[in-house]
C-alpha cells in the first residue's frame, strides 16, 4: 500500500516567536574548531562576532570531544566543518553542553552557508546548549533535544527575505 505525505507546512520564524522560543538571545561567542577556514574567523571577527580558536583554547590538534567540551567549559558554541554523526545524534546527557554549527568545508561554500545561519538566526537565538545547526548554502537544519529528552528538527530558509521554517520531526521522550 502506496503511503502518501503530507505536504510541507511551512512557516515564519520572527523575532516575536524567537524570543518565545528562546528567551533574549546573549551575545553569540564562537569557538573555531581547527578545520574551519582561517578567512572566516577573519571575516566573523571584523563583523564584530565574538570568536575564540581551538588553538588559543588550548585544545589545537585535540580530539574533537576535547574541543566540544572545552566549548562547553567556556560556554561558547562549536563551530566546525566536521560532519561528525555524534552532532546530530546527540545523548540527553548533552542538552546541557555546547552548541554546535557545522558548516561546509570550503571557505566560500562555509562563509555562505554562516551567513545564511547568522544573518536569519543565530544571532537573534538564545537557547544554544544541546542544539546542533547543519548549515548549508541555501537552507539550514536545526536538531535540539529538550529537557525532557524530546529531539526536534527544523528545516530553515530565506524566502523573500523572510526566514520560513518546516518542522522536519519531532521524538518521543527518549532515555537514551
């Protein structure tokens, strides 16, 4: 038997429902994991984003776990171009550690997909601990998980100069 889909119901993301959401954002700070092009650390702190290097972390040529819980330890979100599965498929014990935004690997195909993330959304969200964005050059992903253990994905795009949004899936409580 032949199952049929529902269409995709999206909607806007505004600021309104943001700060709903997510509470007032606070001020994004990064902290650039090793395999992110050097001219976007450049690019994003001449834009005045708050960007700290694995390196200056201590935690240059560190095992990614290392990185991750350093960005945890200073409370910034993890940027990287490792397309690492342990992003996505996150424990409950993570919901309170590091954010994570992954971009592409390419400084053009990375800086393009940031600013994508950044411009829409990033800097006007607040609730980063536990949350993974998988960026990409036209539209991005977002997978958190919530206290209660619930993962939730979201598909974000620029429509008209609006940030539309689809809720891609949502969980059961899980114990894992």
């Amino acid at each position: 038997m032949a199952m049929t889909r529902e269409p995709e119901q999206w909607f806007e993301v505004t600021d309104d429902l943001l700060r709903s959401a997510a509470g007032l954002p606070p001020a994004l700070k990064l902290l650039v994991d090793e395999n992110v092009p050097a001219g976007l650390v450049t690019d994003l702190t001449a834009a005045g984003v708050n960007c700290v290097t694995a390196a200056s972390a201590g935690v240059g040529g560190h095992e990614d776990e290392d990185v991750f819980e350093r960005a945890t330890m200073l409370d910034r979100v993890l940027l990287t171009a490792d397309k690492n599965e342990r992003w996505i498929h996150r424990s409950p014990r993570d919901v309170r550690k590091a954010g994570v935004i992954v971009v592409p690997s390419g400084y053009r195909a990375a800086r393009t997909a940031l600013g994508l993330v950044l411009g829409a959304f990033a800097l006007r969200y607040g609730r980063w601990r536990g949350a993974t964005v998988l960026a990409g050059e036209k539209e991005f992903r977002l997978v958190s998980r919530g206290s209660d253990g619930a993962i939730v994905s979201y598909r974000f795009r620029l429509q008209a100069r609006r940030l539309m949004a689809f809720e891609v899936s949502a969980s059961e409580r899980t114990g894992s």
